[in-house]
C-alpha cells in the first residue's frame, strides 16, 4: 500500500482475514464491493456519502440488519451512478456469514482513509485471496514493476515505429490493450494511468470523457478465471476512470471490457488481434492441475509433457498479438533453460521476436513458489518476412530498489544455436563459439543415471543429531542412517562438522538400493558448481548423485570434471539465466545432463595419462569439519581439464576472465563468494 494508508494496513487486514477462515472467502466478493463503495466516498467521488455513516455508527444491533443496510446502501449507489458496480444483491446474502462480513467490512473501514487509492483495492482483494490465489499459482505484481513492464512494451513498439504509433498514437488512438489473467486488474489501471496521462495541452473535460468512453469501450481488455477478481478489476478502473475525468458528475457510466472466463481461450488469438498484451500469468506445475484439466490443455497443439500455466499463458499471449504488436509479461524464469520451456524458446526466437529479458529475481516476487521472475518483452513481426530478424536482445538487472540498469545485449542467433534453445543472459559471441567447440568434445551424461536425493518436504523436520541418535534404544538404531545435505558438499569437499540422521523410511527405492555404492555428490544449489565423492553409506537430501554402477565414467573421473574451471563455466553460462536470489545456482539433473564429458575410453596417450591424473586428484577427497582443496591441485586440475578439452591460451583466458567477472559482480550483489572457487 501507499503512503497514504495506514500503517501496517496490509497486516492487519491479513490477521482480519484469518481470523475470519472460511467464512472470509464466501464473503469477500461482497465485501470488496461495499469497501469500493467506501473508497469513492472517502476520495470524493460520491458527495453524500452512503455507506461511511453506517460503519461510522459502530457496531449496534444485529449483523444480519447492518449488512442488510449496507445492501441497500449500495444499491442506492448504483443508482446514483448509474453502474452496477456496488451492488451485492447478486451474491447469496443468505449464504454470507453476516457476522463475519461485518467484521471484515469494519477491518477495511479502518484502513480505507482519504489517501487509500483504488489500485489497493486490488491488494486487499489479493490478500484477502491469498491461499487460493497460490493455489491457482497467481502472485501480486507490485505496481513499479507493472509500469515497467507497460514503459518496456510500448518502448518497443516505438522503436520498430509502427505506424499506428505515430505522434504518441497509443495515448490517444485505437491501440487494444489485454491482460488475460488480470487479476484486479493493477495492469489496465496503469496502462489507464499512462495512456490518460499524455493527453494533448488544453483537452476540455468532454473530450477527455470521450477518450475515456473510448478506453474503456475497445481498448482496454480483460480476462480472469475469479469472477470476483474481473469485477475488482471493473471497480478500481471505474473509479480511476472518475478521478481522471475530473468532473463534479457521480455517475460511473463506463462498460469495461473485463469478462470473467479462461484466459486461455482460442477466441482471444483471433483477428485483429491485441497491440499490447501484458500480465502476470499464473505460475503453476502441472502436476498442481487436476488430471481433467492437464488433459484439456494437453488436447489439439497443447504441450505433451512438463508444463506450467505461465508457459502457456506466454504461449497464447503471443499468439494474441497484432502484427507489430509487443508482449510484455512478469514470468518465472524456469523457462529460460529448462526442457519444458524449449517449445516457448523456439516460438519467441523463430516465429516471434525476443526484444527483452529483465532480471528481477532479486524482488522475490513469487515467494513460496521455488521461482525467480524476469520480465519478458516479446514482439510479433510487422509482416512475415521479419520472422526470425536478428533484432538484438537487450539484458537488464532489475535492482531491490525496482530500478532496472542495463546489463548487456545478444543476437538471438547465439541462442539459436545453443543445444535446446536456451536463453542465457551471459552470452557473447565469443563464448558462444567456445562453448559450441566445449559441446563437440565431450558427450552427455543420460539424464537417467542422476537421480536426487531426497525431495520429499518435511525431511528436514525428520533428521536427529548424533546426540539424539545414542539415547535410542540399540536395536532402533540399525533404522537410522547418515544424512548428507546440500550444505555438506563442496568442491572434493565432505564436511562432517555437524552428524546428522534420518530413517531409512525416507529412501526412495533406487536411493536405498545404492545407499551402500559409491557416488559423486552435486548439491542442489551452490555458488558455483562442485562436487565430491561419497563412498557409500549416506543417505542425502537435495543432492544429485550418479551411482558407481550405472556411470558411465569412473566416479573419481567425473568428479574431477565437474569441479574444473572449465564446466563450471559451461554450467553457469548455460544456466545463469535460471538461478536463485542471492545469486546461488539451481541444479538440478536434466541441466547436468547437458554437461560435455570426454570419453576416456576414447583417449589414447597424453589425454588418457590426463585423465588417469584427474580421477587421482579427485580421490583426494578429504572429509571433517576443515576440509578442503589445496590450491596447488586445484590448479593442476584445471591445467589437466583444459589440455583434455585441447584448449589454445586465448581459449582459457576467455574462461578465466569470464568467471572472475561473473565473480565480482556476484561479490558486488551479496557479498564475497567462498574463496574455494574464486
């Protein structure tokens, strides 16, 4: 909320909310109706205030008459707009716990003060709609990060000069504006905001109604699958749309083009199409969705695998597009990089036009959902003959301040040519070329031989120190094993500092069959890629690990690899463009698959002798609470990786420059990075 609220309103209408439980969910839609109805009073708009006495009254006689007198006190505002925005005859008024309404409506009143805007309608709907908003995969849009998003689309459009955009022609002409998952609708208030806000010097309040009239009729669209949300979305435009017309008339006259259906629908993509299409698509698994539904999705052109709703939603977004026009979305950054997100990478690099990635992991705008958001600026070529034109790709960082600086460009013929597409945000021309020749030297490892640990939630809560381990009686203990985590494993690195246990119930089936066989050990996120060898015994948390039997490899061998300069550079210019807040990188197998490892069956001479070296430095693997890698190995190590992948001395230096400047810029974010990798 602004400034203009008070403190600690978010807060308190979220205790007010719980408190209520289920009861809050059945009434809110009511609710939020009547509380916009005190927000255009408490701004103004309505001059004989309705509502306000009642609340101001305090809370005398009974629920059920009050809330009954709050009914007809915004049905009276209907009509004295002449809306029907306020009016909660529509919802079961038997079926609302009365009590329970009052009480919220009481908790809003106290929050809703002359500086309230209406865009915070929208916030206290999605707070209030918090558990099920997540379970739909929906997350809020901070409003800086919404005019961004709007400043970076409607930049492109000026920048390709389409011609309806002529003399700042998107202020005041016929550009068609959708948000297919809008929410309360905080997208198409700011494009409001701004296409109102250029107006013409001298505009006379009529012809501003008519531009609003004009907004409101054919330009500003949207689609929500809560009807409750669709109808906040309709209130808080209605009452921007009377702040902005500045006139002493009550009347809310405006039919907003805001419909409460599936944003996913086929209709949407047809002729003329949008020239902006911008949200917040929900971010949900398929495996959140029911199997009905995933079904539905998956039919005609649907994907056949992994998917999430954003992917579609960006899908479906581009496909709206006019000719010319731009997508700008707020989307999980899992896409950039991962094997479901090829499909989408393709469409934007092929048949789309790729204009701009903006990091903005550092916000933690999906909080709770395991995911870092981009903002993506798309654009649909003018004419066919422009599909695939090599527009460059502006990169940017978004910091925790909301302002977004520069931080690079990139033809998207570089991502092209990558193995799936991938978009990186860290590459150049230069390492394109080398990372392709790294590529042909080695051969994957199959994504079938990584496995992870354990995934399960809650295993954390089941672990015991060793402490805890020697009160149990003898015989329970054979059910106990050692515990690994992510923190345990460092570059041919265990530590053993802090013992820990879990049962062995907990294994996975193939976890359990090799608990005893020796592995190399890849935590699940770290600052840089490491890796250690195991010999058995341990049971392990989010880490990946290949088993001895089922490597292609020798366990020391691999190893080795996977902590040289030269793959932690391919894996964090590969993968960068996923990674976590704090500049830590996700791991996870199917990104390790794609990983070049040399054969060693295939060397012969100098390069077998090389890797015979390698797998000995690795198998110096030292365990206890001061472990670690002498600086004299590590640097053999990554002399003998270099010679195994037959790289010239421009070639390493590329790879030493890269990483220390990656380094710097991670030590200038969150502070320094462990020294055992810099």
């Amino acid at each position: 909320m602004t400034a203009g609220t008070v403190a600690g309103g978010p807060g308190r209408w979220s205790r007010a909310v719980s408190r209520e439980g289920p009861a809050a969910r059945e009434a809110i839609g009511a609710v939020m109706r009547a509380a916009a109805l005190l927000v255009a009073e408490t701004r103004g708009l309505i001059r004989a205030p309705l509502i306000a006495p009642l609340l101001a009254a305090g809370r005398r006689g009974p629920a059920g008459d009050r809330w009954h007198r709050v009914a007809d006190a915004c049905d009276d505002a209907d009509r004295r707009t002449a809306s029907t925005l306020f009016s909660i005859r529509d919802a079961p008024l038997d079926g609302v716990d009365h009590e329970a309404a009052m009480r919220l409506l009481d908790d809003a009143a106290a929050i809703i003060t002359p500086g309230f805007e209406p865009e915070e309608l929208g916030l206290l709907h999605e707070i209030a709609l918090l558990a099920a908003r997540r379970a739909q995969g929906s997350y809020y849009t901070p409003r800086n990060v919404a005019r961004y998003i709007l400043a970076r689309a409607c930049a492109v459009l000026d920048a390709d000069a389409t011609p309806r955009m002529n003399a700042g022609y998107r202020h005041a002409g016929t550009l068609r504006v959708i948000d297919p998952c809008c929410g309360a609708g905080l997208f198409l208030s700011t494009a409001l905001d701004e296409f109102m806000r250029a107006a013409p010097g001298g505009e006379t309040p009529e012809a501003r109604g008519e531009r609003l009239a004009h907004l409101a009729a054919h330009q500003l669209h949207g689609v929500d699958v809560d009807r409750d949300a669709a109808h906040v979305a309709a209130m808080v435009l209605s009452l921007k749309a009377r702040e902005i017309a500045g006139t002493d008339d009550e009347a809310l006259p405006w039919r907003w083009r805001i419909t409460a259906g599936d944003g996913l629908d086929p209709s949407l993509r047809r002729a003329p199409g949008f020239d902006l299409v911008l949200g917040n698509p929900p971010y949900l698994s398929h495996r959140a969705i029911g199997p009905g539904e995933r079904e539905r999705l998956r039919a005609g052109d649907g994907p056949t695998g992994t998917f999430d709703l954003a992917m579609l939603f960006t899908e479906a977004g581009l496909r709206m597009l006019a000719p010319g026009g731009a997508l700008g979305f707020l989307v999980s950054n899992k896409f950039m990089a991962s094997d479901y997100g090829e499909r989408l990478r393709h469409l934007l690099l092929e048949e789309f036009q790729l204009r701009e990635i903006t990091d903005a992991s550092s916000l933690r705008l999906f909080r709770g959902a395991a995911a870092y958001a981009v903002v993506l600026i798309a654009s649909r070529p003018a004419d066919r003959g422009e599909r695939g034109e090599a527009k460059p790709v502006f990169l940017r960082t978004m910091r925790e301040d909301g302002c977004a600086v520069a931080s690079g460009e990139a033809d998207p013929a570089v991502f092209r040519a990558l193995p799936g597409a991938i978009l990186t945000p860290r590459l150049t021309a230069g390492s394109g070329v080398l990372l392709r020749k790294l590529l042909a030297a080695g051969e994957p490892l199959r994504a079938a031989t990584i496995r992870c640990g354990i995934a399960r939630s809650g295993f954390a809560r089941a672990l015991i120190s060793d402490e805890s381990l020697a009160r149990l009686p003898a015989a329970e203990r054979a059910a106990w094993v050692p515990f690994l985590g992510t923190g345990d494993i460092g570059r041919l690195e265990l530590s053993t500092g802090r013992a820990r246990y879990i049962q062995r119930s907990w294994l996975g089936a193939h976890h359990a069959r090799t608990l005893q066989h020796e592995k190399i050990l890849i935590p699940g996120m770290a600052r840089a890629l490491s890796a250690a060898i195991d010999p058995g015994g341990h049971a392990l948390g989010r880490v990946y690990y290949v088993a001895a039997p089922e490597s292609p490899e020798p366990v020391a061998y691999l190893a080795g690899l996977m902590n040289s300069r030269v793959l932690t550079w391919c894996y964090e210019l590969l993968f960068w463009s996923v990674h976590l807040a704090g500049d830590y990188l996700r791991v996870n197998g199917s990104y390790l698959a794609r990983l070049p490892i040399p054969r060693s069956a295939a060397m012969n001479g100098a390069r077998r002798d090389a890797a015979a070296r390698i797998a000995v430095i690795a198998r110096g693997t030292r365990t206890g609470p001061a472990a670690g890698v002498e600086p004299s190995r590590d640097d053999e190590l990554d002399a003998l990786v270099f010679d195994l992948f037959q790289l010239d001395p421009a070639e390493r230096g590329l790879i030493a420059s890269d990483l220390a400047r990656w380094r710097a810029a991670t030590r200038n974010a969150t502070g320094p990075v462990p020294a055992s990798r810099v």
